[in-house]
C-alpha cells in the first residue's frame, strides 16, 4: 500500500521471507495429518512478531494494525492455520495482557509470550455461548484472597498448547459483569478436556477448556472486577480487522495460481486463459482482491490513527471472508479436478477461506452489528 512506512514494507519482505522458508514446506503436511508447526511458530518469536502490539519495555514491536495486518496477510498466503495460532497468541492475548494488564503482569508474562518460549490463548466462546459472548457462564466466585473458576471454554485456538489463557469470566449477575483474568497451565481443575477435529484450519489446534474450581489469586485479575466488557471490545475491533488480513492472504494466493494455471493449461487446443468465461473469473476475482486490499489496509490505517470504528471493523470482517471465500470457490472451479484434489493446494485455501465467515464473529453477528449501530446514528 502507498502509505506503508518504511518499517513496514521491511516487516513484510521479513514475513513474506519466513512464510515461504518456515511455513510453505510443511504447510500440506500438518494439514494433512492435523498437527501444529510449533517449530515455525516458536521461530515467530526469532523475528519479533509475536509481540506486535506490544509494548517494546516488554520485548514487543510496539507497532498497531496495518502492520499486524502485514504479517496476518503474508503468513496467510501460505498456511492460514499457522497464522490463526498467530492471530490468538499475538492479538488475542499478548496484546489483550499488553493493553489491560498490570505492571506485574506484563513483567510476568510478556517476555515470555513475546519470545515464543510461551504460548498464548484466549477463552471467550463457550459451548452454549458463541455469538452471544456477553452471555457467558464460566463463572469467578470469590473464594478467599483470590476467585475460584468454574465453567467451559470452546472453540479455544491454541487452547491444547497454550502456558497461558487470557480468561473471561463472570462475576456478578448483571450481563456485564464481566471479569478476566489470568489462568497459567497445570492450575489445579484447569484441563484441556478435547481436541476438536476441523473441516478447515486443520493445522491450527482447537480445543475446549474446562474449569472446575480452579483457584486463581487476586493478582491474576485483570483490571477491576466487572469492567472486561470494554477491553474485550476493542480486542474485537482490533482482532476483526486483522484477521481479515488472512482472507486477503488466501484470495492473493488463490489469484497468484489461477493465473499461472490459466496461461499453462491446454484445452481444446490452446490455453484454458483465452476462453471468455476464465477471463471472466480471473478479472472478477483479482478485481475484488485488489478492493478487498484496499478497504483492509485502509481500516487498518484509521485505527491506527485513532478513528477505531466497531462498524467498520464489522463491515472489514463481513466482506473480505464473504469475497475470499467466492473466490477460492472460483479458483477451486478453474483449476477443474486438479482443485479439487489435494495435488494442488486450492481445496486447502477454500477449506480454510470458510472459517473466516465463522470465527471472530459470524457474517450474522456482523450484519446485526452494523445495521444495529448504523441505524443507532439515524436517531
């Protein structure tokens, strides 16, 4: 993008460099045999990317959303799953603690977290509770000095490796009374009760984590009791807007080889790239991946420069899986039997292009979100 500074067009040739030498080998291969490339991901740490947003005091980049952008968009060429256990460690929880933590917190954690040594997670999502968030009932009783935690986490990226688990909690009968704190691995009635097997994002490990009467001291809470609501929302515009930078990855690779395919495939006696139709394809969906770049990084930028938007951040999060998932659709359809044989990489892409319509909020919860607070400024 033009506006992109020095600093990060560097971060993208370093990002871009480590996707096609870490992650682009294995990538088919942990996919295939739904296994986590934790090597690469701890290598994540070599380059300083795994606290982008983070505070530089703690070990972290100190950089905002276009460039987290940067490295969700060139990991997610490669292997999307890879960069979804990006996205929970470095944005859901490494800058959630980052953002919202104590002093002690993230003299405790960040270093850690940010050089790989640690892996990190959030529990939001619950088994009965997934677009409806707020709802929560994984509970923190107080107990003592400190809380006692009962409940289940689902749908957890990185839940079944993660040190830590950014977690929030109920406390208190009011629907906002949410509370987050800080639960480490190996605390007593902490478990992983299962792994979850996955259509798509196949190397991107899932689990469901359960608390019963986990103990947990004062100073693992986050903040003051019952104020979680606000920084959980601005972890959502910011998660939103970046992980759409993995939908943009899969419809630049998708578009990257339907054009080679075209210009090399022979049908009928000449390239499969001279027919109408495929020239359609190929035009639509570069087309809209140019668009889809565009209003990403554009979204990205304003938040950086203090206009955080929720509807924006919605309306980024709805379109570019929507497009991203059409065109790995058409990229599928071009490449004939080939795309739809794991040979080539195209049923991967679309497999994986599908997720972004579900997690971080599905295209239902962003349609109400922006129709709800576009209609609230007509009042």
């Amino acid at each position: 993008m033009w506006f992109f500074t020095d600093e990060e067009r560097e971060l993208q040739s370093v990002c871009r460099d480590f996707a096609q030498k870490e992650l682009a080998p294995h990538a088919e291969e942990h996919d295939r045999e739904q296994t986590f490339n934790i090597d690469a991901f701890r290598k994540m740490g070599e380059i300083g990317v795994l606290g982008i947003t983070a505070d530089p005091e703690y070990g972290g980049a100190g950089l905002g959303a276009v460039a987290s952008t940067i490295v969700m968009e060139e990991f997610g060429k490669v292997c999307a799953s890879s960069t979804l256990s990006y996205l929970a460690h470095a944005i859901l929880c490494v800058n959630n603690i980052s953002a919202n933590g104590s002093k002690a917190q993230k003299e405790k954690y960040l270093p850690k977290l940010i050089s790989g040594e640690w892996i990190g997670c959030m529990g939001m999502s619950e088994p009965e509770f997934g677009s409806d968030a707020i709802g929560m009932q994984t509970k923190a009783s107080k107990s003592g000095e400190g809380y006692l935690i009962n409940g289940a986490k689902m749908w957890i990226t990185n839940g079944s490796y993660a040190d830590v688990v950014f977690l929030y909690t109920r406390t208190g009968s009011n629907k906002k009374d949410i509370t987050s704190f800080i639960v480490e691995k190996g605390a007593k009635g902490f478990s992983v009760s299962k792994e979850i097997h996955k259509m798509g994002m196949r190397a991107s490990p899932t689990a469901e984590l359960v608390f019963e009467n986990t103990p947990v001291k004062m100073d693992a809470r986050v903040g003051d009791e019952g104020d979680s609501v606000l920084h959980m929302m601005k972890n959502l515009e910011l998660e939103r807007i970046t992980i759409s930078g993995i939908s943009l990855g899969i419809a630049a690779s998708c578009v990257k080889r339907c054009f080679q395919y075209a210009s090399e495939r022979k049908q009928f006696g000449k390239h499969i790239g001279e027919f109408q139709l495929v020239q359609k394809m190929l035009a639509d969906m570069s087309t809209d991946t140019e668009m889809m770049k565009h209003f990403l990084y554009s979204a990205a930028k304003d938040y950086d420069l203090g206009n955080k938007g929720r509807v924006v951040a919605a309306q980024v999060k709805l379109a570019l899986p929507r497009l991203a998932t059409r065109i790995a659709l058409d990229a599928v359809q071009l490449h004939g039997g080939y795309g739809y044989s794991s040979e080539f990489p195209l049923e991967r892409y679309l497999r994986d292009a599908k997720l972004m319509e579900i997690g971080a909020g599905t295209n239902e919860v962003m349609i109400m979100v922006i129709a709800r607070e576009l209609l609230k400024q007509q009042g």
